[in-house]
C-alpha cells in the first residue's frame, strides 16, 4: 500500500462524502423541525434517479440541466406526502407513528417504481461519467468532482435560506421550540410542508449522482436510508453543519479502511464508527440536547 492510495482513498471519501451530506442534510433538516424520522428518504434519492434517468434517456436532458425540473417536482411531491401522510399523525408519539407512515410511503414508491421501470439494474449515463481529470498523479472523476461542486452549491444555499431569510428563521425557531414558535404566530404547518420539500428536493440531486456512480433498482433505497440514518445520527439529530462533518469522515473512513484493510471490512467499519461515537458521546458529533438548531 502506497502513499498515492491512501491519498486517493481519502480524497474519494471527501468527494462521496459531500454528496451523501447533501441527501442527509435533508432528512436531518426534516428531523430538526417536524420531530419525524423519515424512512422514505432513501427510496426518495433512487426516485430522483430514475426521473433524471428518465430525462437523460427519453427527453437527452442532461441530468445537471435536468435537475432544474426535477428539484421543484421532488419539492412538490416532498409537500404532497407532508400533507397527506405526515400531518395527520397525532402529536403524541408522533417520532415513532412517523417511521410507520414513512415506511408506507417507501414501499408505495418502491412499487411504483417497479411497476414502471421493472426490477432491472440501470445507470445515468453522460460523457463525464467515464472520463477522469488528471491533478498531481490522480485521475479523478469528473462526475465526483461536479457532484461535489453540486452538493457545495446547494449545501450553501440551503444555509443561507435557512439562516438569511425569513422563512428560514420560522425554520430554525420551530427546530428550537416548536411550540414556542405557534405561540408567537409562526404556521408550524406552512413550515412543516416546506422543510418536508426541501427535504425531499435535496433528493433530487443527490439521487442523480447517485445514479450516475452506481447502478440502482427500485430497492436500491434500503441500502441508502441506512448510511443516511448513521450519518445523521453520527453528525448530532436535526444538525445541518453536523451531516456535513459526519458524512465525510464516515466516507473517508469507510475508503481508506478499504485500502488499509479489506474491502470486505469497509462497509462494517462505516456502521462502527457511529458505536464508536455514541458510546461516549449520545447525542452525536454536534447535537445538543435541548437546542437542535445549529
């Protein structure tokens, strides 16, 4: 084992880790304001995939380009299972009710995407997914580097949202108080709808890179929602910054355990890391216990 690999193994794990942070800022941010674990967010990236498939091979979009239509739809879906399935659920016990509804809604999507594309393995495919940028001895990826730059740009416009606009301030003050914020006239259900789609937006764009660096199927979610519930609970329940950080060191972890070790030991080194962390630190990298907005 060379320098050079190990060097390539934590570059990969940084550049994965970004796009990974990006889906599970979504269900974190989710989590922060509406209280309700979602089980759905995986089975929600492999739709965004198969929509961006979609354009790519019936429309030749490009699924960069592409994401300006399928952001809005999945923020429009993330508001219309919000509506029909989330705020129904009664206040009391509403964390653990949620993991049921979501759970439902997975497996109505799962079917749905069988029952249309078939059980068939796919992939996005575009002229930067095969080809690689030559930088100091290491050829990188092109759709890595873009995914990353993606994840970058929309991490950062979520931030700001959340931070510099007033929509966002409702945001962080139901994340804080949520009953507080009712008190002082804040629409808990306009914001829930909203977090919900933005949720579900993140969705979009990480699902198409996710599409275009692996082949996926309708169950190709199952997989996913694990690595986004460890990321979550890693980076500290309801924080953004948290995801970030914990979805790039598990990644990094996760590639060079592959290089120093085995292969075979990597994906379990991935799940040990958040042992490890919460034997002597519960509530995660960056949570708190009485404060989730961060």
């Amino acid at each position: 084992m060379s320098g050079s690999e190990l060097a390539k193994a934590v570059i990969d794990g940084v550049l994965t880790g970004g796009v990974y942070a990006l889906m599970a800022a979504g269900l974190t941010l989710i989590f922060g304001v509406m209280e309700i674990i979602n089980i759905a967010q995986g089975v929600m990236v492999i739709l965004g995939a198969y929509l961006s498939y979609t354009l790519q091979v019936h429309a030749g979009i490009d699924p960069f380009l592409g994401l300006f239509i399928t952001i809005p739809v999945m923020f429009l879906i993330g508001v219309v299972i919000e509506w029909g399935f989330i705020r129904r659920l009664a206040t009391r016990d509403r964390t653990a009710l949620s993991i049921l509804a979501t759970f439902a809604v997975a497996i109505v999507i799962e079917g749905l995407l069988t029952q249309f594309y078939s059980a068939d393995l796919r992939t996005i495919d575009a002229w930067y997914v095969d080809r690689s940028l030559h930088v100091l001895g290491f050829y990188l990826p092109y759709i890595y580097l873009f995914g990353f730059a993606l994840a970058v740009v929309l991490l950062g416009a979520l931030y700001l949202f959340v931070y510099r606009t007033r929509t966002g301030y409702s945001i962080r003050a139901s994340m804080q108080n949520r009953t507080g914020a009712q008190l002082i006239g804040i629409d808990i259900n306009r914001v829930s709808a909203i977090t919900f789609g933005i949720g579900s937006a993140a969705t979009a764009a990480g699902g198409m890179v996710y599409g275009a660096t692996n082949t996926f199927n309708p169950d190709s979610g199952y997989d996913l929602i694990s690595r986004l519930l460890v990321i979550v609970v890693l980076g500290g329940l309801g924080s953004i910054g948290g995801a970030l950080v914990a979805a790039i060191l598990a990644l990094v972890i996760e590639d060079v355990t592959a290089v120093l070790w085995s292969p075979v030991w990597s994906s379990t080194m991935f799940f040990a890391v958040l042992v490890l962390v919460l034997l002597f630190r519960p509530t995660g990298l960056f949570g708190q216990r009485a404060v989730r907005a961060q």
